[in-house]
C-alpha cells in the first residue's frame, strides 16, 4: 500500500509508472489526494470545535461558582451544541478514513523504473538462459504418463479422495518430493536462512499484510465458519511475522526460510496447460523472504536471485531467468524475476519460481518499520522468492531425466532420495 504523503509528492511519478502496467491512475490518484484533503480539512475543525467545547466547559464551571446561573445555562447550551458538532466530525472523519482505505487498498504498487512496458508474458525481458537441450533416443513421454508408467504420482485417486488438482505422492514419488523439500531447505540454511515452520492458515489481517486480501480473494481458500484462510504461500505466514514490528537496524537483513503445503484455488484454469502437475489447488513449496534496509534491497534481490540459480545449477535443469514487464508483474511488486525451466517431453517452458522486491508497499500494511540515524520511523523493505515451488520441478525433473532403463536422479538429489533411479 503506498503512503498517502508520498503520493502526493509524486503524483506525476506514479502515473508515468503506472503506465508501464496498463494502469490509468490518474482518476484514483486525484481521488485519494481529495479524500485526503478532506480529511485533513475534517481533523483540523475537528481539533478547532473539541478546543472550543473544553473552553467552554471549563467557562460553565466557573460562571456557576461566581452565582452566574443565566450565564452558565446558556455556556452550557452552547457547549452541548459543539459536542454534537464533534461527534457529527468524528463519524465524518472515520467514514473519510475507511473510504480512503479502501482506495488505497485499490493502487498497485509502483513498478521499478527498470521493468520493461508491456502487455502480457510475450513482452518479459530474458536476462539469463541456460539451456542445454535434452537430446532422447527413446520417446519422450510428459509426466503425467511417466508417473502412471512408474506408479509414482495418482492423479485418479486425487480426484476420488479430494478433487482434481490434488494429487497422491506415491512410493519413489512422495521420496523425490520430501527430498526435494529437503534438498532446498538445506540449501536455505546454508545461505543464512533461519528456517521457520508457520500456521496453515491466517487471519484476514495477514492477508492484507501481505497484499492477497482483498486483490486475490477469490483465489484464496476461506474458512467461514472461523474466518480463516488457507495459506496460497509461506509467504503470508512468515513476513506477518514482522507485521507491527520495530526492526532493530542491527538485525538487517533478516532472513526466514518456511517448506509449506501451499492451497490456491485457481479459478477459470482448464486446458492442457494445466494437466498433471502444472497447476494444482494443493502443492509444496520452499520460500525465501527477507526484510531489509531500504538502501540494500535491491542488491539483495540480485542475491536471491543468485541463490535460485544455484539450485537450478545443481538440479541440472535448463533454465532460463526472465524480467517481469509491467503488464504481467504482480499487484504488490516493484520488480520482479520470473525462473522458467524447460519440459523436453511438453516443449514448453515451466514457471517454478518468481522472486520479488516489493519495496514498503508490503512493509506500510504490515506497520514494519525501524527507526534512521535522526531517530525518525520509516518503512524496510521486503522481499521474496519461490526457493522452489515443487510441481513443475518434479515434472521436468522426470521428463528430462527419462532414459530406457528408467529416470534418473540428478546426483545433487540421490544422498536425499536413496536411490539414482526410478523404476
């Protein structure tokens, strides 16, 4: 959420920027700068009538006890008057604060002066690719087939027990993925990550925090009954760990890594893109999040994305690394890198991880703040990162790996697993 004092010294600023994602913010800006106004203009004859009611309350006090009955009765009319005036005020002033939010709520973030202008994906700027293709002597068979050939994953029983999109990890399967799991977790501590095991679920506040409430709503699952929302990411959980927190700036950065279930509802998904692990309601996931001082974000990001590669190197996978365009960056990032690996056996690239920087617009929901070198509060920074999302990286594991005598485990993998083949 951007903060109302910097929107209106860069007004300007944040329309051309909003250009980048297709975005008209010029009626919603004027908007928000009038309500704002409003209710600095409310607040200050609010303080002026609260002023004058207590002067006069204090007048009726001492006309009484100098025997000025007359004088005070009419003080004390008047002053009545003022207080109904000041309540009037005060439910003017909250109904102007909630009408100011919920606008608020409304604005995307501000995209970086570095994310390319476009539409959709077809205008994502490619920064990094490695792609060794993979060359078969067998026919390629895409995973869905694979796991049925090797009884490995059961996608019929998902929707017998569940529904589609939640599949059965089977036998060599469910070892892959748990040593999937450990393998990134691992690999997070390694890097300064302090591992975390966060709730399932959250409150509506977390999810405002973080910028899935009210903007993905629809694609999150809502308890009713208790008014609980199954988590789409570790991310929600872990950084609202921090929401109304004063960070020491001695504790820059602070890094949490969380392996969690993630469940998302995936509303209008259907086709071929999403067949077998491709989209799922229910997945695992390894995420990264860090807060970090205003000054070093950034070079923190290109860290992250750094430690993304890496396990991509050691996974073996092709790869390749893309710059978000404004069309398709996501409401609550100022710059975001997307990592595609590559599916031999679909011919297609996979999306199994986005890295973000949001800047405060994350931080000035979550109240995260620390204190600058004059002692004045201000907002960190926050970011994150898929550190991997599991699907599409055990199906391209399993198509790219597919060979006659089975698929093979990259060796990065096979301390985690226990076996170097699946069979």
């Amino acid at each position: 959420m951007l903060q109302t004092a910097y929107i209106r010294e860069n007004k300007e600023l944040i329309i051309e920027r909003y250009r980048k994602r297709n975005f008209d913010g010029a009626e919603i800006i004027n908007q928000i700068l009038k309500l704002d106004d409003d209710r600095k203009s409310t607040q200050q004859e609010m303080d002026a009538q609260l002023a004058e009611s207590n002067q006069l309350s204090k007048q009726v006090g001492e006309l009484f006890k100098s025997g000025k009955t007359k004088e005070a009765n009419f003080a004390k009319e008047d002053a009545a008057h003022l207080k109904k005036r000041v309540s009037y005020l005060r439910e003017k002033q909250e109904n102007i604060t909630n009408e100011l939010q919920v606008l608020l709520y409304q604005v995307p973030n501000i995209p970086n002066e570095t994310v390319p202008t476009g539409n959709s994906d077809e205008d994502n700027e490619l920064v990094f690719e490695k792609n060794n293709p993979v060359v078969f002597d067998i026919k390629a068979l895409p995973h869905w087939e694979l796991a049925k050939k090797y009884d490995i994953i059961d996608f019929e029983l998902g929707v017998k027990v569940t529904g589609a999109g939640f599949p059965f990890y089977i036998g060599q399967g469910a070892r892959l993925q748990r040593a999937l799991i450990n393998f990134f977790l691992d690999e997070a501590h390694g890097a300064g990550y302090k591992e975390i095991i966060p709730p399932l679920m959250v409150n509506e506040a977390s999810g405002i925090g973080t910028g899935q409430l009210p903007d993905k709503e629809g694609q999150m699952y809502h308890m009713q009954v208790d008014d609980l929302y199954m988590i789409p990411t570790a991310e929600v959980p872990v950084t609202n760990m921090y929401r109304d927190v004063i960070v020491k700036k001695e504790d820059f950065p602070i890094k949490v890594t969380a392996y969690t279930p993630c469940f998302r509802r995936e509303a209008g998904s259907y086709g071929k893109d999403v067949r077998g692990l491709n989209r799922l309601h229910q997945f695992d996931k390894v995420e990264i999040v860090q807060i970090q001082h205003p000054e070093k974000s950034y070079e923190t990001l290109d860290v992250m994305v750094e430690h993304v590669k890496g396990l991509l190197e050691k996974l073996e996978l092709p790869y390749r690394v893309l710059k978000l365009c404004g069309g398709d960056l996501g409401f609550t990032s100022a710059l975001t890198y997307d990592f595609e690996v590559y599916s031999a056996a679909q011919v297609k690239w996979l999306e199994v991880s986005s890295v973000s920087n949001f800047e405060s617009f994350q931080a000035n929901r979550l109240k995260c703040r620390y204190k600058d070198e004059n002692g004045k509060m201000q907002l960190v920074h926050t970011l994150n990162g898929s550190a991997l999302a599991l699907p599409r990286i055990l199906a391209a594991l399993l198509e790219n790996n597919q060979t006659e005598q089975g698929i093979r485990i990259p060796k990065a993998l096979v301390s985690y697993t226990g076996f170097d083949l699946i069979n």
